[in-house]
C-alpha cells in the first residue's frame, strides 16, 4: 500500500513538472536540453556495450591465440547464440533482430515510440552474441538501444510524435557517434539512413546530441580513433582511375553482400523451428570460423593488421599458416574470407543472434580494397599501389553501398581512422559505389525489408505521408449493396433508401461481382413495363479494378491514377468490404502533411 502511495505521488509530481515545462519552457529550447541528456545517456549505453563484448571475450579468449584455428571456436559462437536466443524469448519476449530496421518502422508505423525494455534488450543480447565470437557487429544494436533511449525520454514527457521521431534520431546519432567516436558520422547516419529530414529542428538536436555522446567516448577512452592507421604512403593523383575502378568494384561487393545477405535471410524463415535454426546457423558459423578464423567476432583485428598493411597476420595461426608466403594463395585466402563474411553474419543473425551489419560491411570493405590493391601490385602491370590506403578507401566504398549513405561512409572511415589525407578518394570511391548499387537496388539492406512492406518513410514527403496512411482507415461502408438477381423494381426502391449514386454488387457469400452507377440507368429507372423484367445483372458494369484492404496506399494511389476512377471497391480477398474515395484520401493527405511538416 505504501509502495502504491509512493507512486502516485511520484506520477503527480511528474505530471506537475510536465504541465510547468509546457507553460514555461518552449518546445524547441526543450528538445536541444533533451538532446543533449540523450546524447550523454547513449554514450555511457555505447562504452557499457563495448565493456561487455570485450568482457566476454577476454574471458573466453584469453588463453587462446583468436587467429588461431582451435577447436573452442567450433563451440563458443553457438552457444552464445543459444544464450542470445533464450534471453530473447524469455525475457524479452519480442523480435530484436535488424535494429536499424525495428527503428525505420517504429518511425514510421508506430509513431516513433520504442518500448523500455528497447532500452536494454539489444544491448545484453548483442554483447553475448559477439563476446562468444558471433560475426556481426555491435552498431546496429547500439542504434536500436539509443533510439528506444530517446524514444522513452520523450514519451516520459509526454511529446508529439513528430518530437519523438527527432529524439529517436537522436539516440541513433548519440549511440553511433558514441561506439566509434564519431560525432559527425552520427549525424549524417540519421539523416541517410534512418531519413529523417534535415529542417532547423533536426540538425541543432542531432549534431548536440551527437557531440555528447562522442564526448562521452572521449572522456572514457581517450582521444584516440577506432582503428590505427598511419598514412606512410602519400595519395597520389595518377591512383585516381584505379580509384575510380575500386568504387565500382565495391559496388559489386556490396550488392552480392546485400543480395546474399537477403537470400540467407530468406532460408532462415523458411525453417520454422527455433531448434533447428540454431543447429543450422550454429554448424555453418561454426565450420567457418574454424576454416577462416579472421571471421570470428566483429573483427576489428583484422582491419587493423589491413590498415598496418600487414596481411601476414590475417593468415597466422590458421590451418593455412604453412602457405603464408604464396602469393596466389593469400589472395584466395583473403577472397574467401570476404566472400563468406556475409554468410557469418547471416548465420548469426538467422540462428538468433543479435547483430548489426555495420562492422561487416566495414570489414568486408577493408578486404576488397586490400585484396583489389594487393592482386594489381603482383600482376606486373607497372603500378604499385598503397595496399593500406586502398583498404579504408574499401571501407568507405562497402560501407557506402550497403548503407546507401556515402556522406555517412566517407566521414565515418575519415573519423575512425584519422585518414582525413585521404578524403578525396574516400568521396570518389563512396559516390561511385553507391552509384553502381542504386542501378540494381533502389534501397538500403535497412529499408528493403520495409520497403516491400510498404511501411518505409523517405525523403519524399509524398511517400513519406502515403506510408502513414492505411487503407482500413479510409473505406466508407455507407454503401447499399445489391444482388445480381434483383430485379430493376428492388433497386429503384434501394436507390430511394439512399444517398449514394453507386451500389456494390454481391453474391449471398458477399463477394464483389460488379457495380451499378446511377447515371447509367437513369435511362430505365422510371419505366414500369421493365420493373420485374430487368435484372440487376443486366444492366451492372464491371469495375475497372479493385483494391485488397492490405495493399500499401501508394498502389493504392497508383491504381486511382491508372484508372482515372474517383472511387473504387475494397476488398478482403474477394469479399466486398467498402469503397475508396481519392477524396477522402486527399483530405487525410493534406491533414497528415500539415502535421508531418510543422516546426
């Protein structure tokens, strides 16, 4: 009882503060506070994640070279996917997988609020996942844990949603800019990927936000980058063609890592036991870091021996360790570990880990900008090219394309590397890259999923505002429906009963056949000689099409515009269920416009 009494004081006191703070505080000046308290809030999240991975894997690790082929790597990914599983489904009691993906949604479908338990789960998952050496990264976690950060600020203050949708950017910023010490980074990954639009509210929010949880890393860990890299070796302009050639040479890559990455995906979800999925996604992550050790984990390790140009020791330890010195063999050693990487994560993600693609594709990229300089360097061709600088130029180039998002890559790579000195060739490599991917993918790895669902927002406020309506929320069902045999009598009395100039025509099992439009029988209503003569099957017109309840509201509008009709059925596989005005759905157009667009 007194636990009860503590806590509706506690609610009354808050609700008290609320009702000050909206008469005495401005809605803008209150954002940029609330950004910045998320931005220092998701960069202690960022650094407690990056504690727990290490953690792990320093325990589980410590006796073992992790480049070595040992047989513990043939156990520990799997069991840290079974734990990951088990917290997940009886904890959690929710799907966290795709975090970047779970965000897109909540912003669009869910009006950007994020439940609390987003605030921890991903975090606790996805530091057992990778501490037990899973192959993914931990930056789309700590995405989907920033944005339920903010989400759950602003909720708690009780903000609209177009609010909540800037402090959810904000965590995203705040988290990212926090794990790579990348403020900048963090900004442009929001506005790219996770689309929220650049107005005067956003930017000053994101960029403090941003700022804080960087500073955050700093404090804690020093003012040191990600990854080492020393540039001994200058860029030179005569390296600009096979610069250029790079960027669509990881284009490629990232379209068969996107592709891949979908494919694997889509095998998962066909095998419906949970079991079984982790017995799967255990034997094929396991067999292939036993066979390619530089999978296990995020493998931060690697990029770094890459950026010291040092392939070497990628190959150390392994069961291949006797064929370091050739150089055919290193390349396809190096190919097959950038070939398989998305198969690792996939196998992760799919068996019920918790992961993001960040740290992948960042690897992946490493490898083919290493691997692209290393086999130009031994094919005689009379250029020598810098194999360390061609391998952050990859990772902007991977990263850019699976992202799409180069401004994000070009000043990622630069921020966690310090490799500003190469910032032409990261924007060339970046732009081309995502240039070559757009020919064949229109979206992201993030949005596809909601793409195909209809439930992405972009930049286009069109689409953006058509996602955020459902075609259950327009149908009108003031309709009088009427049946193929009744006779021209039975209708002219149900089209005195009603104000419509359109009937629906349904069988007894209310399925659709047809409509009658009052203009086209005005001709026959008032002859008597054919009331019990004609039949409403006579005289009935087929419609010029229909629309399922689930279809997305931009087929929708794009049937309304291939057909020219001002209103069209509704369906429920076949059944009738109402019509469709591009009136009505104008009206709630323009009401949704108005409120997506106000600052």
């Amino acid at each position: 009882m007194a636990y009860k009494e503590r806590h509706n004081k506690f609610t009354e006191l808050w609700l008290r503060l609320i009702i000050w703070r909206e008469h005495h505080i401005k809605e803008n000046q209150f954002v940029i506070f609330l950004a910045l308290v998320v931005g220092i809030i998701c960069g202690f999240a960022a650094q407690l994640l990056k504690y727990l991975i290490h953690l792990i894997a320093h325990f589980l690790t410590s006796g073992l070279n992790i480049a070595t082929a040992n047989w513990a790597y043939l156990v520990y990914p799997v069991i840290g996917i079974l734990l990951a599983t088990l917290f997940v489904r009886y904890v959690v009691k929710q799907n966290i997988s795709h975090g970047v993906t779970q965000v897109l949604y909540a912003i669009s479908r869910h009006k950007s609020r994020l439940k609390k338990r987003n605030m921890y789960a991903s975090l606790v998952a996805s530091s057992i996942t990778i501490g037990f050496g899973g192959s993914v990264g931990a930056e789309g976690p700590i995405v989907f844990t920033g944005a339920a950060i903010g989400s759950n600020v602003g909720q708690a203050f009780r903000l609209s949603p177009k609010v909540l949708m800037i402090l959810v950017g904000c965590g995203a910023a705040a988290g990212i800019a926090g794990i790579f010490r990348a403020p900048i980074a963090g900004m442009l990954f929001t506005l790219e990927v996770l689309m929220i639009d650049l107005t005067g509210l956003t930017v000053m929010p994101l960029l403090i936000s941003s700022i804080a949880g960087a500073t955050v890393a700093y404090v804690l860990e020093g003012y040191n980058s990600e990854f080492y890299f020393y540039q001994s070796e200058p860029f030179l302009t005569d390296r600009i063609p096979w610069v250029i050639i790079l960027g669509i040479v990881c284009g490629l890559v990232s379209l068969y890592f996107t592709k891949m990455m979908f494919w694997m995906e889509s095998m998962f979800g066909k095998i419906k036991e949970k079991s079984l999925k982790i017995l799967v996604g255990g034997i094929i992550l396991a067999g292939l870091i036993f066979l390619l050790p530089p999978l296990y984990g995020e493998g931060y390790g690697a990029i770094n021996y890459l950026l010291e140009g040092d392939i070497a020791n990628v190959v150390d330890g392994t069961l291949f360790y006797v064929d370091r010195e050739n150089i055919w063999f290193l390349t396809l050693f190096i190919g097959a570990v950038m070939m398989f990487k998305v198969f690792a994560t996939s196998a992760t993600n799919g068996a019920g880990g918790v992961g993001g693609t960040f740290a992948p594709s960042l690897f992946v990229g490493a490898l083919c900008g290493f691997l692209f300089a290393y086999i130009l360097n031994n094919l005689d061709l009379g250029v020598q090219l810098s194999q360390k600088n061609f391998a952050l130029i990859g990772m902007a180039g991977v990263m850019a394309g699976v992202m799409h998002a180069p401004l994000m890559a070009i000043f990622l790579t630069a921020e966690m590397t310090g490799g500003y000195e190469l910032f032409l060739p990261l924007l060339i490599v970046s732009l081309l890259a995502y240039m070559t991917i757009k020919m064949f993918l229109p979206y992201s790895i993030y949005t596809m999923r909601l793409a195909k669902a209809g439930d992405l927002i972009t930049h286009e406020k069109d689409k953006a505002v058509l996602t955020m309506l459902k075609v259950e929320n327009m149908i009108e069902t003031d309709f009088s429906e009427v049946h193929p045999e009744m006779n021209l009598k039975e209708m002219v009395d149900t089209i005195a009963r009603c104000n419509r100039n359109l009937f629906p025509v349904t069988d007894s099992e209310g399925y659709l056949k047809g409509v009658v439009i009052l203009d086209e029988i005005r001709n026959v209503m008032f002859r008597s000689d054919l009331y019990k003569k004609m039949h409403v099957s006579k005289f009935m017109s087929t419609v010029p099409a229909v629309i399922e309840i689930s279809d997305p509201m931009d087929k929708v509008m794009q049937t309304f515009d291939r057909t020219n009709a001002w209103n069209l059925p509704v369906v429920d596989n076949g059944k009738y269920v109402g019509f469709v005005s591009k009136s009505k759905i104008f009206t709630s157009y323009r009401r949704v416009l108005r409120h997506f667009t106000e600052d």
